[in-house]
C-alpha cells in the first residue's frame, strides 16, 4: 500500500537543525534500503517568484504570487512509500526528522489504474 508522509512545522516557532541534513540522508537510505522508497520531495521557502497559489471561483482563474499565507504548521515536503498497512507507515513516519518539532500527516495514496 502506498502513503504519504506529509512533514510540516511552524517556522514561526522552530525549523531545521544544522544537523539535520544528515539525518535526512540516513532515513533516505534507511527507506531505500528497506525497499519502501517510492519518492520524496522537500519545498523551499515560498519566493513570490517561484511560487504561485491558484483558485477558480465562478469560472475565473486567480493566480496569486507566493503562497498563501496560513498560520502555524506548513508544508515542509513529503515522502511515498510503499508499505503493507498504517501500522508500517507510522513507524517510518516516526522516524521523518521533522516530526522531532514538527509532524507528520499520513495519507493514503489513491492509484487509479487505466
């Protein structure tokens, strides 16, 4: 079954350690490894110029440069796995190092065939 580990933290009040790129790499080949790794993606900070937030209302498209601003947890990046069950994915979530100041959302992928 795959899942997504959904990762976010409050910039506001913590982030990354200097450390924790090597912590990255290690649960990077743990996964790999293990055979679960599908895929895997980090975000930068939002750039007005890099980034854009869409919406249509009533037929009309609205695109806004940066993201929208929400307070608290952001995005902060996300990894596929492919494990057996929700028990599995929450141990590796567990291990995601940004779940130690922020957390981790598990969802479950949904794979159209076709």
């Amino acid at each position: 079954m795959k899942f997504s580990l959904l990762y976010q933290y409050d910039p506001s009040k913590t982030g990354p350690t200097e450390g924790e790129i090597a912590d990255w790499l290690a649960f990077d080949k743990d996964m790999r490894d293990a055979g679960v790794f599908v895929y895997a993606v980090g975000y930068h900070a939002p750039e007005p110029s890099l980034s854009r937030t869409v919406t249509i209302r009533d037929g009309s498209t609205n695109v806004t440069p940066g993201v929208t601003d929400h307070p608290g947890d952001v995005p902060a990046g996300l990894c596929v796995i492919d494990v057996p069950d929700i028990e599995a994915a929450t141990e590796w979530a567990a291990r995601v190092p940004t779940a130690r100041y922020g957390s981790v959302e598990i969802r479950t992928n949904v794979e159209y065939e076709g």
